[in-house]
C-alpha cells in the first residue's frame, strides 16, 4: 500500500508567557492517520474551535513544524522541505483552501492577475510559459469548478458572489494540479444557500481528478454528506474515528453524541 500522507504518531506544543509565566499549551496530541495514493478520499477534520484541527491542518501544509512524530507526504517529511525549489514542487501537490475568500484575494487587485500570477510561478518550473499557456491552464481550473477566464476576467473581488469568490479560490489551488487539498471552513464565509454547491464540488473533484481532501469542519451535516472517513478531535485528541456514515449514525463517545445532538437538522433523523 502506497501512502499519499502519513501522520505519525504526531503532536504541537506551545509555548505562551514570558520568562516567569511561560506556560506550554499541547494543541495536537499524538495525532496518527493515513491517506492511501491510490484512493481519492474526503477525509473530515471535525470538531469545535479550540480542537486543533486548525493546527493539525498547518502541519500538514508545513506551516507549522511538529513538537512530535512526523508528517510524510508521498514518503517525504514535510519538515525537511526547506529550499525554495523543493517548497514549491511540495505546494505543487498539496493546496490550502482558506476559510474567508474575501481575505484571500486583495480587493483592490483584480482576481485573474492572482490566477495568471499561480500559473506563472508554478508552470515555470518546466519552462517559461507563454501568455496563452497561461491563460488556458487557468481557464481549464475555472471550468472544474463551473467557471470560466471570460467570467472572472478583469472583475475585482467585490464584482463576485461570495460562492464565485470561494470557486474562484478553489479553481486557483487546482492549477497546480495538486493531489491533496487542504479546505479550512471553506464555506463557514459562504451564504447558506450556497454551501451544499462548494460541498458538492469537492465530492465532484475528488471523482473527476482523483483528488484527495482535507476537510477541516465544525459543520457536522456537511461533513456526513460529504465525507468518506472522519476524525472528530477535542482538545487535541482524535475522540472517535471511522467510516463516516458509521460513526455519525451511531457515535460512541459522548463528545461526538453532544456534537450530533447539537445539530438542528432532520439531516441525522
């Protein structure tokens, strides 16, 4: 078995204070869990603030270095990824999708420069690219989440729904053509009567491209749509685990019971 990501055995500590109140805060505790190369999957993070899927989110990114254990991404230890070149081949297959689409692009820069400039950068390794390459790798990662250049062309952020905002940055983290998507809350920003679209578009890519995601939640109903596998973390710890489905329908520990009985929907009825 081929692994796409490896967590293991990994954990976060800390440090807050000064010199005499310095105290050490454990956000991730020994966290394990793997993601197999050859099958695509939506694997759930789920779990209230504070929980540290946020945390655990960065180090699988490489934001953030574990205190603990290690990150493997495609056998290679995501803290030993330091030179320029080797981050950005490692960012090539693993993008973040953040939770505030209006944070992500500058409202005063118009959004298809933010595309042209990922595409330029990351099509460089290979060669220079030309204008028209460019422009068509970006339209072909608009059209896979439903949008087009022609759409998004010279428009600022504010010329754009929240939910065209939030494709557009999912459109952006797919030029690369990545194997593994990172998705922080990526429609806790976006109005209610979009959500289930952004949701319905991960389920879609990880089909059409074979494309593993992270989804980091406090959303229970979308995360049992969604997902195939779940963790739920509290404080730090993974509490329940499992097929997702499985482990919503009947949870066993009473922080996932607390968890489902807070939901109003008929979702879990």
């Amino acid at each position: 078995m081929s692994l796409l990501l490896d967590i293991d055995h990994v954990g976060k500590t800390f440090t807050q204070g000064g010199l005499l109140s310095r105290r050490s805060i454990e956000a991730v505790k020994d966290i394990s869990l793997q993601i197999e190369a050859e099958r695509p999957e939506i694997l759930s993070v789920v779990g209230e603030s504070g929980s540290g899927k946020s945390t655990l989110a960065a180090m699988v990114l490489g934001q953030q270095l574990p205190t603990r254990g290690r990150v493997l991404f495609d056998g290679v230890d995501v803290a030993s990824i330091r030179s320029g070149a080797d981050r950005r081949a490692f960012m090539a297959k693993v993008q973040p999708v953040l939770q505030n689409p209006f944070e992500a692009f500058n409202p005063l820069k118009r959004v298809d420069r933010y595309l042209f400039a990922t595409a330029a950068n990351f099509m460089a390794a290979t060669g220079k690219p030309t204008r028209q390459e460019i422009e068509a790798r970006v339209d072909r990662a608009l059209v896979e989440v439903g949008l087009t250049l022609a759409e998004v062309r010279g428009r600022f952020p504010h010329e754009l729904s929240g939910g065209q905002l939030q494709r557009t940055a999912i459109a952006r983290a797919l030029i690369p053509d990545p194997r593994l998507l990172v998705a922080d809350e990526p429609v806790s920003m976006v109005d209610a009567s979009l959500r289930m679209s952004i949701v319905n578009l991960f389920s879609s890519l990880r089909d059409r491209l074979g494309l593993s995601i992270i989804y980091i939640t406090h959303d229970l109903a979308t995360a049992y749509y969604i997902s195939d596998r779940i963790i739920i973390m509290k404080k730090g710890e993974v509490v329940e685990r499992g097929n997702a489905r499985e482990v919503l329908d009947n949870p066993q520990h009473p922080y996932s019971i607390a968890l489902k009985n807070a939901v109003l929907t008929p979702d879990f009825a």
